[in-house]
C-alpha cells in the first residue's frame, strides 16, 4: 500500500511538471512574470513612474469629436485610479524624482500637479507641448518640434537647435536620443554632431532608474549601448505604445489598452 501512494505521488508530479508552462517573458536576459495593472485605456500614449508614490502616470485618447486626450494615474500598490481634470488636451508626462514634482504638457502650456492631483499651470509657456523629459531640469518640445530648456521662459537646446523633434531622452552619459517621423537620431550635449540610427521604426524612448535609454521599435526594445555607440536587442516586446521602470527597475509598459508590469524572478523558468 505504501509503494502504491509513492508510486501515485511520482506519477502526479511528473503529470503537473509535464504540464508547466512558462507564460513570462525575457527582458534583458532576465525571466520575468506578466501582472496587468490596468486595462480598458484607449489608445495610452505617454506612461511615467513616481517613485516617491508608486504611481503610474499616462496620458490617453478620448473617445469625443474633436479628438482630445486626457491625463490619468493608477497606483500600483491598492491599483487606485483616477483622472486628472483640468488640462487641455494633456499629451506628455515627465517627473522630477528628485523633488516630486510630476509634470504634464497639455495644449496650451505646462502644468505641475499638487498634493491632491489637481494641475497648476507654469509660467512663461503657452505652447502646444508634445514631448517632456526631467534630466536635472524640465525640458519641452513643441508642435513646432522645437525642443527648450524651461528656464528664463524656454531657451532652445543648442545641440537640437536646427533638428525637428517629435521625441526625445538623455541617457546617464549625456546623449540625447531623438526621434523625426519613427526615425532614430543621436547627438552628444555640447556638439552639434547628429548621428543617425537606421534600419529603426521607433514606437518609444524612454530611460530607466539607472538613466539608460531604451528604444521601442516594431520588432522588440533596444537599449542604446554608450560604448559601443549602438542599439543592443534586450526583448521582442513589441507593438507596445511606452514603457517606464518602477523603483527597483521593473519595466512596466503599454499595449493596447492595458498597463503591464513585469516582474523580474530569481530563477528563469523552464517547461519540461
């Protein structure tokens, strides 16, 4: 009776293994688990970490005539929702991690939130904002694809001063990686010196905790190598919208209408 249980038990075991599945993916070498955050978002465009608050910011479309997009947030932690009334048309979200300060462009300027969430407007800009990055100080870019420092009312960043911008991050190394109609561009603060990044249809850029930047493209996420001077593959997540990283460097990005955390674990997983 005694060898029956043992001989049930090893055949059990061996069923439930032969069954495992593994359901992750790889991000940069690393296996790691899918938690979806939120779902039923149209159309998320811009996506940022708070890690003072472990809050996701995004912007998305609405559903209206004429077309307009909005600004929303969910906390990981109790996956709290809401959204953030009071910008025209908000489009791009930035954070100063340092100060906690998150920032929001909108179609008539930028805004800061306080500590309820609702949007105050920044003086000295009253453009249509579409892309922000945080790196030291807030930078904008405009519907002209002009790209400013915000200081002394906008001055123009000199290295992008004759480039058109749709998008752009500046990686832990001082690059600034640019996007003009999905196409990859390069230059280094204080040159004038553009380098270009083809063979890349480019969705996202976007840097993690570290201050590494990351492209998303059609065929999977790049991370831009400062030594080597190129894009090296780290997943073949694609047709994603944006990503961001949380505290512990986490990515957690879009894809049609959901936001999606990876998380990372000790051991990859293997299916027998």
């Amino acid at each position: 009776m005694k060898e029956a249980i043992i001989l049930l038990f090893s055949i059990f075991k061996t069923v439930s293994l032969g069954d495992k599945k593994c359901t992750g993916v790889t991000f940069g070498n690393r296996y790691a688990e899918l938690s979806v955050l939120k779902e039923g978002i149209n159309r998320i465009r811009d996506l940022v970490y708070n890690q003072n608050d472990h809050t996701i910011y995004f912007t998305y479309n609405l559903i209206s005539r004429p077309p307009s997009s909005s600004a929303g947030y969910v906390t990981v932690g109790n996956r709290e929702a809401g959204v953030i009334d009071g910008i025209k048309n908000a489009r791009t979200i930035a954070v100063d991690q340092t100060n906690n300060v998150v920032y929001i462009g909108g179609s008539d300027g930028i805004y800061t939130l306080n500590d309820k969430k609702v949007p105050v407007k920044l003086p000295g800009v009253n453009d249509n904002i579409v892309c922000l990055f945080f790196k030291d100080i807030l930078y904008y870019t405009n519907h002209r694809r002009q790209t400013f420092k915000y200081e002394n009312d906008g001055v123009l960043l000199p290295e992008l001063h004759e480039s058109v911008v749709d998008s752009f991050v500046i990686d832990n190394d001082d690059n600034i990686l640019f996007t003009h109609n999905r196409t990859l561009f390069r230059v280094k603060v204080g040159t004038r010196a553009i380098n270009i990044h083809e063979h890349y249809d480019v969705d996202f850029l976007t840097t993690d905790t570290n201050g590494n930047a990351f492209v998303g493209s059609n065929d999977g996420v790049y991370v831009y190598n400062k030594y080597k001077f190129n894009l090296q593959k780290v997943s073949d997540l694609r047709t994603l919208t944006d990503m961001t990283f949380n505290k512990i460097n986490e990515p957690i990005y879009a894809v049609a209408d959901k936001i999606i955390q990876l998380n990372f674990k000790p051991i990859a997983c293997t299916e027998n």
